[in-house]
C-alpha cells in the first residue's frame, strides 16, 4: 500500500475549531463559503498555514455534488465534531459536515 508523500495540512487550532462549528452551525453566508472552499472558509476564522504546510481546506472541502449539514446536526454532534477535529489523523472528515 502505497502512502502519499508531500506536506502535511497545518493542524487545526483549538480557537479555529472553535470558530468554525460556531459558524458553521449559525452563519448561512459562512455555511456557503465553507461549500464553495472550505479553504478560505478557514481562512476567515483564523487559520493560518506554514510555509511546509498544506492546507487543510483540501482535506475539509465537500464534493461539489454533497450538501453541508444542517446548523442543527451541527450542533448535535460538535462535542463530536471537536474531536475529530482535534485529533485528525488523515484528514478524512469532510463527511462530518455532510449532510448525508
């Protein structure tokens, strides 16, 4: 099995993580940002990327063809959500923010 090579996404900070859930669960102008690039969605709650580093707006970004979590889901399963946020290993959890 083969392992992808190149810079890692910068980790996420736990004020960003904060940040985002907020937003994303209460702000539908920030919830549409988050779908067309969750990248400068990250941006505009303050994260910030290394010069070694990826972007973690890669890994977060839904398909263009799935629809975000409803504010309510959100809100439900953010202890949840923090978590996985917190603890990222590969970077696979844009089906958290999925609706599906």
């Amino acid at each position: 099995m083969a392992t992808k090579k190149g810079p890692k996404p910068a980790p996420l900070d736990p004020s960003v993580i904060k940040k985002l859930l907020d937003k994303l669960s209460s702000d539908n102008e920030f919830r549409r940002l988050f779908k067309k690039d969750a990248g400068a969605a990250l941006a505009k709650v303050g994260y910030k990327i290394g010069a070694d580093a990826a972007s973690a707006g890669t890994c977060l970004q839904l398909k263009a063809t799935d629809r975000i979590a409803p504010k309510g889901k959100i809100v439900r399963d953010r202890a949840k959500l923090e978590k996985t946020l917190n603890s990222i290993v590969n970077f696979d959890c844009a089906r958290g923010f999925s609706a599906d």
